[in-house]
C-alpha cells in the first residue's frame, strides 16, 4: 500500500499473495526444546492464527537431545564406583551423563505442552557440532518433511 504502484509494488503485491494463497506456503515456527521458549513460541503461533489468520503449519525444534543407551547412566557409575585413573575418568563420566539425562528430561518435559497443540511437529537433534544442511534436510525428511 505505501507504495501504490509500479514495478516493486507489483512484486511485493504477488509475493504477499504467494504467501497467502492456501496450498502454496505455510508457516513454519523454529524453537528450541526448553520450558520458557516453547511457552514463548505456542504465543507465537496463537497470535499468528488470532491476529493475522494465519495459523502455524508446523514447529521444528531445534536441537533435541538424543536418548542416550539404556544401561549408559548405570555402566558409568559401576565403572566410578572403582579405583584408579578409570573410576576417577568415569566420575567425570557420571556428571555428563547426569547432566545429559536431566537435559534430556526437561526437553521431553518442554515439548509435551506442543504435542498438546495441534501442529505438525518436526524434531531436530542435537548435534556435537552445527549440522550441514544435508544432515538437516535428512532429519526433516526422517519427521515427514516433503
């Protein structure tokens, strides 16, 4: 509207149609899996769907902590429960499983209240390193994505 007409309001014109035509793009909200940041982003997609009519297509989250081996937690404090270099290295051990695990827990906590929701949920894992969009476009399809 502010710039009436012309060439860039008539690319401006058919990109907002674009995104607005049904079937032809939807939203799709990024967030992370923790407790204040999904309540932050189920707002999000309610005052997208209230205010502008637009209702968010799907959330990925971003960074889900992968379930760690069964036995893992347990191995490791069998392991520091002995002496020596080994029970002190699996001392250490214990702390970042315990810590993985309470993560892990809080994340499955977080994302319980979306499941509630009804948007399609993709889930990204947590990677050691920044994924490459190759890892990306294979997890997403993994969650459903086209």
């Amino acid at each position: 509207d502010f710039l009436g007409a012309g060439p860039l309001f008539e690319m401006c014109d058919r990109v907002g149609r674009e995104l607005l035509s049904p079937g032809r793009a939807s939203i799709v909200v990024v967030t992370l899996p923790e407790r204040l940041v999904i309540e932050e982003t189920l707002e999000l997609c309610d005052a997208l769907a209230r205010e502008v009519g637009l209702p968010a297509d799907r959330v990925v989250v971003n960074r889900v902590p992968l379930p760690m081996a069964p036995n893992a937690l347990a191995d490791a404090r069998a392991l520091a429960a002995g002496g020596g270099a080994l029970g002190e290295a699996a001392r250490s051990l214990v702390g970042a499983l315990e810590a993985r695990e309470a993560a892990g827990a809080e994340a499955t906590a977080a994302l319980e209240a979306l499941t509630l929701k009804e948007h399609a949920i993709w889930r990204v894992p947590l990677a050691p390193v920044d994924p490459s969009a190759r890892d990306v476009a294979r997890w997403l399809r993994g969650e459903g994505a086209a």
